[in-house]
C-alpha cells in the first residue's frame, strides 16, 4: 500500500456530491457525512442498513488496501451467490470526472463482493438504478 495522494476529506466531499447525483436517501446521505456510517442498500426495496461487523471490516480492509473511501453499498442476490457492491472514491483525483459522468449513464465501478465464492470477488462496473426508496439497486 502506498501513501494516499488525496485526502480524506477531499474524498469525503466527493462522495457526498456523488451520493446527492445519486438520488440517495439524505439521511442516509447525512449519516455518512457527519458520523462516517456506510450504509448498505437491501432488495427488493433499497432500504438502508448501516453495514456492520464482518461486513464493515472487510471494507476498511478495501479502504486500506486501495486508498480509497467506500461511501455506499448494494446487495444483490444473483443466481452466482449473495454480491456487495462497494462504490468508492479512488484515490485518483485525475478518474473523478469520468465516475461523475458514470452516474449519469447508470453506470459506476464498483470492488464487488461474492459472499459465496470470495475468490470471485473483483473490481468492475455495474449498472444500478434508483429504487423506490431513494436507495439503489444493481441492474446488471
């Protein structure tokens, strides 16, 4: 792991501005901007929960490992196993504006988690979309 060239709060505030593009619930987004809660966004509605334990770990470990800030979370129930996508603010500022206009398209990459298969796990993009909870779901 290299040291960050960005920092936090630069991240923060770029993670915020994404989440309101977004359409992310704002308490969910104020929680995450005030306390630092990652939240999670569940099937089949995008309801809210704040991840926790095992969940919450092996995300500071992505954090640490890619220098990079997690800001919300998706899961998904596939026909591949139980997936977590983790979207994230890189450590590279350069990147930005291209994820920025991914919002836009529906589009974001994301460090995908296979709960199942953990060797399976990868960083790609994935298209989401709102749900009727002002949370998001992940399309394909």
């Amino acid at each position: 792991m290299s040291e960050a060239k960005i920092s936090i709060e630069a991240k923060k505030a770029e993670a915020v501005e994404r989440m309101k593009k977004l359409g992310i619930f704002p308490q969910t987004i104020q929680q995450f901007e005030r306390d630092g809660k990652i939240s999670l966004s569940e099937p089949p509605f995008g309801a809210f929960y704040w991840i926790e334990g095992e969940d919450l770990k092996r995300v500071k470990e992505f954090e640490a490992t890619h220098n990079a800030l997690v800001f919300v979370g998706i899961r998904s129930y596939t026909e591949f196993g139980v997936m977590d996508c983790y979207l994230f603010v890189s450590d590279y500022e350069e990147e930005w504006p291209q994820d920025r206009e991914g919002i836009k398209e529906q589009e974001v990459l994301a460090w995908v988690y296979n709960h199942d298969a953990p060797d399976c796990s990868e960083m790609g993009y994935v298209g989401i979309a709102p749900t009727p909870a002002a949370g998001l779901r992940r399309t394909w």
